[in-house]
C-alpha cells in the first residue's frame, strides 16, 4: 500500500490504542475474584477510567509526535532547497548495479552479494536526504533496489530473474538520474 512507516505506524498505534481503552472500559479481560467484585463492589467509576485511558492517549501522542519531529528536524541532514532533484545524485548506485550486472553475467555470486550490500548500504546511508528531495522517485527506486537485493540474494539465485530486476532498476535510476 506504500503508506510508509510513519503513516503505518500511526494506523498500529490507534488500533492498540483502541484496543487498550475497550478492554479500561469494558474490563473483559479482568477475571472477578469474587463475588463481590462481580455485583461491581469495587469497581472504578466509569469517569475515573475514561480519564486515566485519555490521559494516557494524550501523553503518548504529545510524547510520539514530539519525538518524532525533534527526531526528524535534528537527525535528518537538512536538504538545499534549491535542489529538487536527483540530478547526478544516483551516479554510484548505478555502477554498483552495472558491478553487479557483470557479476552476475560472470556467474560470480559471491562477488554479486558482496556487491548487494555495498548498494543496500550505500542506499541506506542516503535515504535521508534522498527522500527529503524526492519523495515520489525515491519510493520508486526504493522497491527496485529491494527487488535487485532479493533476487541477488536468493539461495537459488536465477540468473534470468537478476537480469530482468537489475534492468529494471537501472532503468528507473538512469530516468531518475536526468
């Protein structure tokens, strides 16, 4: 669905919290110890709980979301607006293919998974900053980069198949490259 982490993490923190309020609420997942406890004895009040789950959501949102962007405002290297594109930008990783195409043409793969992980984290290291640019393209490069990376690495490694993803990254980077 390309929602990226952030968005799917936002979608699995509702979910749990949503979970967590129902069972504050509802108490389903408490076992009475007595009877006493069953006829609601010692029950919370209905108030108390509401506001201990909100207290709860509203510190964890303020805590995540602040985290998040101090996070992304003082970790993520700032970005020259005035370059907006990927223009030369894309150079090394198309060599680490082409070093990995003639491996693979070469029938070398140690040689091609050494090279692998040269381009995973050549491509790690600059995410950052590549997505800052370009979010749209770098998604794009993203998946074909993780295309190559799995066909390279595949315990039965298809020579076709490598061929095929590794042309197709190449294509999508040497596009992207202009």
């Amino acid at each position: 669905m390309e929602l990226g982490a952030t968005a799917t993490s936002v979608i699995f923190l509702i979910a749990i919290l949503a979970v967590i309020l129902l069972l504050a609420v509802t108490k389903l997942d408490l076992i009475p110890r007595s009877e006493e406890v069953k006829n609601g004895g010692h029950r919370m009040g209905i108030k108390k709980v509401w506001l201990q789950s909100i207290t709860t959501i509203v510190v964890l949102l303020v805590v995540g979301i602040g985290g998040y962007s101090w996070c992304n405002r003082n970790l993520v290297p700032q970005v020259d607006s005035s370059q907006t594109t990927l223009s030369g930008q894309l150079n090394d990783f198309i060599q680490i293919e082409n070093d990995i195409q003639n491996s693979i043409t070469s029938n070398d793969r140690k040689s091609a998974k050494s090279e692998a992980d040269d381009l995973e984290h050549s491509w790690d290291n600059s995410e950052p900053k590549l997505r800052k640019m370009v979010r749209k393209t770098w998604t794009q490069i993203d998946g074909t980069i993780d295309n190559v990376l799995a066909a390279v690495r595949s315990k039965n490694q298809d020579t076709e198949k490598c061929h095929t993803v590794l042309t197709d990254s190449l294509h999508v980077l040497q596009s992207s490259n202009l």
